[in-house]
C-alpha cells in the first residue's frame, strides 16, 4: 500500500461531502433474527450469511440478494471461510462445539469437525490449506485460537494454537490465503483493543508484532491481499486506520466519521470499502492509498450498518453490505453494482 499524507479532518469533511453519492438497490430481508458474518462466493455467485450463536442456519442468496436457501442444522452459525476452489464453505457453530463443512455446489453439509467440549468456535479464518478459528465461550480470558488441518485424511482440529497470549473471548481473525500467512487476531470490545500478528511455519503459528493499537471497540479486520497491510475499523476512532503487519506502524488511515464498524479489502487491492454506523452515509469507497473517498454510499434511510457487514464481489464489481434497524437486530442484504464507478 502506497503511504500518503494526512489530511486535516475539515479538508476530509469537505471532500467527502462532495463525492458522488450512490443508492443500493432496496434490500432483502435475511428470515434471521440476528447477524454474525457473510462472505462471497464469485464461483457459484452466491452469498452465505449466518446470524450467530443463537441462529442455527445459514442463509444463501445469490448476487441479486434473492434468497435461495436455508441450511439447516447449523448450530449457532457464526464465521465463515471458503476453501481456495470455493467448493466447501466452513462455518463455524459457535453453539455445536465444532465446524461444518458445506459443498457449494449442492449446498448441503458433508463434514463436521469437533472442535471440543465448550469452545464455541465464533471467527474463522484460512491460510491456504488450514481454517484458523477463534473460540471462547464467556468473556472470562479463555478465548484462543485453533485450527482445522485441511491437508490431514481426515482432517484434524487442535487447539491452542496462539502460544502464550491471552483472549478474553473468541478473537476475530483475518489472514491471507498464503500458506505462511500472516493470520491476524483481535480482541473485540475491549478498551483499548489488543492486536496480535502471526506467520504460519509448517503449520504452527509464529508470533509477531502485537499491540493496543487500534483504540477501543475494535469492530473490524481486513489485511490487504499481499498481506502487508492490515486495517482496522474501531468504533472510537473517526476512520480505518491502516498498518504495518511487519512492526504494527501506521500505514496511513481512511477518513470515515464516528463509530466505523466495517472495512473489506477488494481482492485485487485497488479499493478499500468502510462503513459507520449511522442511519445516512453508511460506507465510503476509497481508491486504494487516496485521501478522499471516490464513492459514498447510502445503504439504508433508517437502519445501520451492521459490524463486520460489507464484502466484496467479483472484485470490485459488487458491494455486498448487511444492515438493521437502528434498534434492532433483524438483518437485511443489500448490493451495489459497480461501486468504485
């Protein structure tokens, strides 16, 4: 990522004001009570999103928002990963102790990993061949990180992956699909939020360069494709801040307004989208490295943006963002088409 000057916030103001202003097409509602996760699939042009550990399905869409199907039996359905040829789709069932594994193709689920007596696998995250999950089941420090070995016949689960750090919950995960990584780990809702990078060697986890840096409520985590850039979204912060993933110094930062709760890193590394929580202007399309956002979105006149809600699709070609009611919780999918234009 191209580092770039700051900018003084009334300069951003302005800037932001006078970018284009763009609509997403009405939303469909979701059928759940509650949102967790969603990720693309630009194979089957489908969208998977679960609702968490009270939920036990995962709804699919395809790239019209249109609701295709239900996957039932999916226990406390919360974070998603997809496999490198986006036949099998992971998800972890914060309420089943384990991780289930679902064929694309048929949607129907063909495996299930037990991940072990309360641990409540919640995030999940992939390095080439192996799903990384956060679990924990309270907020008493015993969340950690384990993982699902893709290359094993059958595929085994181990936990206590993170060495000698300390969660106090199921810690967010991002990390590129390289096999070495880096996998990164948050802790979200603490003040300030504790950040953790790590290379993968033959499988195990390295610790790296960690710190309180992102401020309070972390949301949010996104690394850029080559995986020298992480990106954080607090909600005490007024932007997405970017960082070095060698040593954690800043990388620059992405101007948002109060309580940013989203950021995704487009796949081919020229946008960043972010997203507020607020009922007008939800998210903000920069140009990877600008100053000023290129495009900004009005995804819905009377809810918010949901955390963690926007995903990318087909490249830049579509914004997937999830919302609810301002003071509630039932989730609705929304897209926009050509984004950055």
């Amino acid at each position: 990522m191209n580092t770039f000057r700051t900018t003084a916030i009334a300069v951003v103001v302005a800037l932001v004001t006078a970018t284009p202003i763009a609509h997403a097409q009405a939303g469909n509602s979701l059928g759940l009570p509650s949102y967790a996760d969603l990720i693309t699939d630009d194979v089957h042009k489908l969208v998977f999103v679960t609702g968490g550990k009270t939920v036990n399905g995962v709804v699919v869409t395809d790239f019209s928002t249109r609701v295709k199907k239900t996957i039932n039996n999916q226990f406390g359905a919360s974070g998603l990963a997809l496999s490198a040829d986006s036949k099998t789709l992971y998800v972890a069932l914060a309420s089943g102790d384990g991780i289930s594994a679902i064929d694309t193709g048929t949607l129907t689920e063909t495996a299930r990993y037990r991940t072990g007596a309360q641990t409540c696998p919640t995030h999940l995250a992939r390095t080439e061949n192996t799903i990384w999950f956060g679990y924990g089941c309270d907020d008493t420090w015993n969340g950690g990180i384990g993982k699902v070995d893709l290359t094993a016949t059958p595929p085994t689960v181990s936990l206590d992956q993170h060495g000698n750090a300390m969660y106090q919950k199921a810690p967010l995960l991002t990390a590129t699909t390289d096999s070495d990584g880096p996998v990164v780990a948050g802790q979200t809702e603490l003040s300030p939020g504790n950040i953790r990078v790590y290379t993968v060697t033959a499988g195990t986890l390295e610790s790296g360069a960690a710190g309180a840096v992102v401020g309070s409520d972390l949301a949010d985590l996104a690394l850029s494709p080559d995986g020298t850039t992480l990106y954080t979204a607090s909600g005490s912060r007024d932007g997405i801040e970017a960082f070095n993933t060698t040593d954690l110094s800043r990388a620059g930062g992405y101007h948002t307004g109060s309580y940013p709760n989203s950021v995704a890193a487009s796949t081919n590394g020229t946008h960043i989208a972010t997203g507020v929580r607020s009922p007008r202007n939800d998210a903000y399309i920069y140009k990877n490295g600008a100053a000023a956002p290129a495009r900004t979105l009005d995804l819905t006149d009377s809810g918010v943006l949901a955390p963690r809600g926007l995903a990318w699709g087909e490249a830049t070609k579509r914004l997937f963002a999830v919302t609810r009611p301002a003071n509630g919780s039932t989730p609705t999918l929304h897209v926009v088409t050509s984004p950055t234009v």
